[in-house]
C-alpha cells in the first residue's frame, strides 16, 4: 500500500535493534483517514473470505482492526493483555512474548465471543518472528475457529514470522513489506537494489 510506505519513509523513525516507530500515526496517535483507507485495503484483498469476525491483540491493533471490521460489516474483537474482574475465567489464553517491551503477556478472548462458527480475518500493526500473531492464531484454534486470513500493516520480511505463517499454509496480506534497514533508512520490498 503505496500511502503507508510513504508514511513510513516521512514519518517513521528507526531505532537500535531493527526497531521501526509509528506511534505518530499508527501505535499511540493515530491518523483515522490513514486507518480508513488501509481498513479499505484489507477489505479489498480479503472480501471473498465470507468473514464472521476481524480479531486483533490490544492495544495497537485496534485501530487498524475497527475499520477494517466496519467495512465487513462484522464484530472487531480484541484479545485483552490484562485480566480483569468483568472478563471472568471463561476464556481462551494464549501467552506471547513482546519483544519491544521485553516481556511475557497472556492474550485473552472471551469464550462467548470466538466459537468454531466463526471465519476470523486477523489484523495487527506489526509482523516480525510472529509472537503475537502465534498467540492470536492460537486463540483461534482453541475455539475451533477458521482463520481465513491474515492482515498485517508492516511486515519485517527479513525476521521468520512470515515465512513460517506461510509455510503452514497461512494466507497473509502486508501492506508494507520491510526487507532491511541501512543506518536510519528503511528498505522496502522491491527496493533493495535501488542505488
């Protein structure tokens, strides 16, 4: 998606580790014109998957997911990180590893939202070894749910998560694909040999 790789490369910002920061538009504040149009791409790629739900983790997720479920016309469902006293216990948990925030969450859906009737289109900002997206296909399968796609704003293609989501068979749609990073500059798929 053209705009987004464009957004990046103006308003981006890179950091040690192969770490890429949006929280300008994307992950803290959020451009909803931005988030319109790639809900409006997702729909595009994936409008044939007969989708029941669009599922995301919490937080930076739901931006992106919200749109997205509008133009289905369908529920978004976030997995919840922290337990609460109206969630309950009758949940599915999956536990992920962050690696920007350098710790372990349980991701947590409840029972009474995700059932094996559902065909869930699942969004998130980001995809790099996978952890999240692990959790999120997992919450899935214990409730017996299809996953009928895979919808990620930025991909860093050069990190295993993709790879081995396609691998099993998974069909996922970035719209900006990361291949590396020079100094501070971010290369994106199809640019690699651009001087």
């Amino acid at each position: 998606m053209d705009k987004l790789v464009e957004r990046i490369k103006s308003d981006g910002t890179v950091f040690p580790g192969e770490i890429l920061k949006v929280d300008n538009f994307i992950n803290h504040m959020v451009d909803p014109e931005l988030m319109e149009e790639m809900g409006e791409d997702f729909y595009q790629h994936f409008h044939d998957k007969e989708v029941t739900k669009v599922l995301t983790a919490e937080v930076s997720g739901i931006a992106i997911a919200t749109p997205v479920a509008k133009r289905f016309k369908v529920p978004m469902l976030f997995a919840k990180k922290s337990q609460s006293l109206t969630l309950g216990g009758n949940v599915y948990t999956s536990r992920i590893y962050s690696y920007t925030k350098e710790q372990h969450f349980n991701l947590r859906v409840s029972k009474d939202f995700l059932s094996a009737d559902d065909k869930v289109l699942i969004i998130d900002d980001f995809l790099a070894n996978g952890e999240a997206l692990s959790g999120l296909v997992d919450l899935c399968q214990q409730a017996g749910a299809e996953v009928a796609g895979i919808g990620i704003a930025i991909e860093k293609s050069f990190q295993a998560g993709g790879e081995k989501f396609r691998q099993a068979g998974f069909d996922i749609y970035s719209q900006a694909v990361i291949v590396g990073f020079t100094d501070d500059q971010v290369i994106f798929a199809g640019e690699e040999d651009k001087d």
